[in-house]
DNA sequence: TGTCAACTTGACTTGCAGTACAGTGATTTT
DNA sequence: AAAATCACTGTACTGCAAGTCAAGTTGACA
C-alpha cells in the first residue's frame, strides 16, 4: 500500500478535479483515506498545505511529462521545428488520452483564488509557468534561427500561447462539458507555429 | 444613487475579481454595501443567486462589448477578414485598458467550482461559451469563402480559440501578476489568423 | 524495553451560510 | 385616510467545515 500521504493528495486530486478545491472537505478527504480528521492534520498542517503539495506534484509532474515528450519528439526529428511539431501533436494525443481530464486545473483554481492560498503557492505558480514560458521559447528560439519567421513576433508570448491553449482549453471543456478541446486547440496552435515557420 | 441590488453585484465583482468567490463572504458584502445581512438576503436568496447574476451580468456585458466592437470594425473595413483582424486588435486594446483585469475569470472560476455552484449556473456558462463559438465560426466562414485557408481547418476550434486565449490569458495574468497577457495572445491568434487566409 | 512515527478520539473555538421572523419607516395604491 | 408593499434592520437560531489541543494507542525497530 501507498503511504498515506500519497493516498491522501491522489483522493484529493480526484476530488478537486471532479468539483473543485473548496467544495472538497477535510472530512471528506480523511474517509475516503480511511483515516480520522485527526490524522489528516497530522499529515498536513491544514488546507493550504494540502493546496501546495498539490500543486508541487502537478508541476513536477507536468515538467517531466514535457521532458519527455519533447526528448522523445527530438529523437524521432533532429530538426527543431519538426522536433516541436511532433512534440505539440505528442501533447494533444496525451490530452486527450486523460479520461478525467488534465490536472491543470489546478494551478487555474489557485489562479483563481489569491486569498485563499498564501504567497509560497502563488510564488510557485509563477515560476513553473515561467518555467513553461522559458522551455517553450528556447525552441521557438532555435527555431527562427533556422526558419526565419514570416512576420514578427514575440518569442515570449509564443512561448505563453502553449499554456494558454492548455489552460483555456480546459476552461472550455469543463465548462462546456464536452472532451477534447485543449488538444484540438494545441492542434491549432500547431497549425499556427507551421504557417509561421515552415516554408 | 443606484439600486441596492446593483450596488451589491458591483461591490461582489471588485471582490471576486480581488480574491474569487468563495473567500469573499456575504457578511463583507452587506458591510461594503452599507446593509445588514437580512438585507443583503432580501435581494438575493443565496451565494447562488448571488453568483448566478453576476455570471449573467457579465456574459450580457462581454455580448454586448463583442457586438460592439466587431461592428466598428466592421464599419472601418467591409472585408470580412479585414473586418476581423480589426476587431481582435479593438479586443486587444479593450483587454489591455481594463485596469483591475477582466471579469472573464468569473467564467473560469465557475467552471473549476461546479459543486459550489448549481446546474443553472453550468448551463449559463455553457450557453455563453457556445454563443461565442457561433459567432466567431461564423465570421470565419464568411472569411473562409474568401480567402481559402492554407491548411485544413476545424473552424468550431477556431471560433472556440478566440475564448480559450483569452481564458487561458487571463490565468497566467493572475498567476504571473503580469498584466497584458491576454492582449498579447489575442495579438498571437490574430498573427495565426492573417497567416492563415491573407494572400 | 523503550522510543518514535503514525496514527485515533474527542472536546473545543471560530467563522460563515442560511433560516426565520418580528418590526420599522417611507412610498404607493386604492 | 387607510392599507398594502417595499426595502430594509435586528436578533436569534441551526448547521457545517476548518482548525486547535490534549491525551491515548499501536506496531516497528534498535
């Protein structure tokens, strides 16, 4: 069996995806572990620490889920345009193979809700998304080296665009309900880096 | 002096858009809007309600700003592609002269709450989505006819790209504390827009 | 054998949502 | 002029969830 711990951030995930942070009760949370409020409190010093070991184990997990993807896009392609290409079409395909959708919501649900969640989660927030922003513009970099851009552009909202998509993406299908919309718009986004780069 | 029930949703939208939903309570409202509690529950039954004609209010503004501000553009160029690259740069700079951030993010932190919030709300949130869908789809039939697309394009992904950069602008607004990040993506769709039907 | 980590139990405080209802002063209707 | 309605105030209540605290239990390992 899991430690507890880890028991108790994968009921929560679950959780928050399926309703939201605030909606999911510490109550909740300790019978589905199977454990007593009591324990719960021993393992997290309260709701924001919860909110924060969440939100470290999405970004890691995110940034190796991007790691590799875009290893692997590399080795199939050398060149970083079709590198980059294979990598966001990699990424769709991964979207939309998440049955419960993506846990990106949760760094939109802390996005979201300032008061709720102290500096160190928002501080953590900021960096991982400029951490996205870094990784996406070093490729975008290489990229206009190689293949001179039809018109201008910045590099740093390119980079942006990735996470937005993603982001807006989930906005759209949770709210509409309806599976699929972050990849079609990372396909987008895909069609746009082609049209602007490509031959 | 406007009406209460006015007074009352501007006050909850400034909060909201401060410190989302949930950590802005009914008591702070009443007191900011100078009424007890009672009074405050005289107007609106519950948070629910609450949120539930704020959501309305702003889906009516957000129609209301897209009408006006595609007409214009339309007025300044009969091109339907003209017309549209016009407007998304209206957009641009009307997302980047709002001082305290957009409301948009009430959509998005409706959409990561379902539980807090009823079905009726959903509903609202997915109608509005969809209307925005239709009307940008639209335009780009009319462009489409025109000016043949490059590549293949799933225009419902198109028209839904206008919301989801946005959206997904909006979170890393708020996340980074950057402001203009929207404007900047809407600039990016516009780039892959031109790109895509421009000669 | 003792000690430490990983709990449990239970009692408590605080804060917020929501209910219920009695009353009040201003305005509108009849 | 009387009656009704509107837009509240005020108070008192229930119920839930977060979070605190103190004291006790259980199994593993040194």
């Amino acid at each position: 069996m899991a430690d507890t711990r880890t028991t108790i951030l994968d009921i929560t995930e679950a959780a928050v995806l399926e309703k939201g942070f605030e909606a999911t009760s510490i109550e909740e949370i300790a019978a589905a572990a199977e454990i007593s409020r009591g324990g719960f409190f021993y393992h997290f010093k309260d709701k924001n620490a919860l909110a924060r070991a969440l939100i470290e184990r999405y970004i890691a997990t995110e940034d190796r889920l991007y790691d590799d993807l875009f290893a692997r896009a590399r080795e199939l392609n050398d060149d970083p345009l079709h590198a980059l290409l294979i990598g966001l079409k990699l990424l769709a395909e991964t979207l939309d193979d998440m049955p419960n959708g993506h846990p990106g919501c949760i760094i939109a649900s802390a996005a979201y809700q300032d008061r709720l969640f102290d500096r160190g989660i928002r501080d953590l927030n900021r960096q991982a998304i400029l951490g996205w922003r870094a990784r996406f513009r070093a490729m975008f970099e290489q990229i206009a080296e190689k293949y001179p851009p039809k018109t201008k552009v910045d590099l740093d909202a390119l980079g942006d665009m990735v996470s937005s998509v993603v982001e807006g993406g989930l906005i759209l299908e949770r709210a509409l309900g309806e599976p699929g919309v972050p990849a079609a718009q990372i396909m987008q986004l895909r069609t746009y880096i082609k049209l602007l780069f490509a031959d």
